[in-house]
C-alpha cells in the first residue's frame, strides 16, 4: 500500500542520527543544511560538534 505524502510534510531527523552520520562521515567547515525545519541536525552540528551550519527552509 503507498500512502501519498503530504504536501510541506514534516520529518524530523533524530539527534542520533547526525551524531552517527558524523562518526561515519568526516564533517568539517560549513555545512549548508538545506530543509532545516525545526533545526534538528543544524542543533547538532552547532551546538554538539562545533560545525557551523547554513540553514534554509521552505519557510
């Protein structure tokens, strides 16, 4: 069964998932984050793991 997505629908990624890609990716510099939403990952990346991040949004 598929179910349609809503439009501007909203998910939000869990800390422990930035904290894992980070463990897994090598992040430095300015990371842009471009559906920021609630500032999820953006959260993370500041204030947990000192990378600056460039928010955006559709709003």
């Amino acid at each position: 069964m598929v179910v349609p997505r809503v439009l501007n629908d909203f998910y939000p990624t869990p800390a422990t998932v930035t904290e894992k890609l980070h463990n897994s990716v090598f992040i430095s510099g300015n990371v842009f984050e471009p559906c920021v939403g609630n500032n999820a990952v953006t959260d993370v990346l500041n204030q947990c793991l000192g990378i600056t991040a460039i928010e955006s949004d559709l709003r």
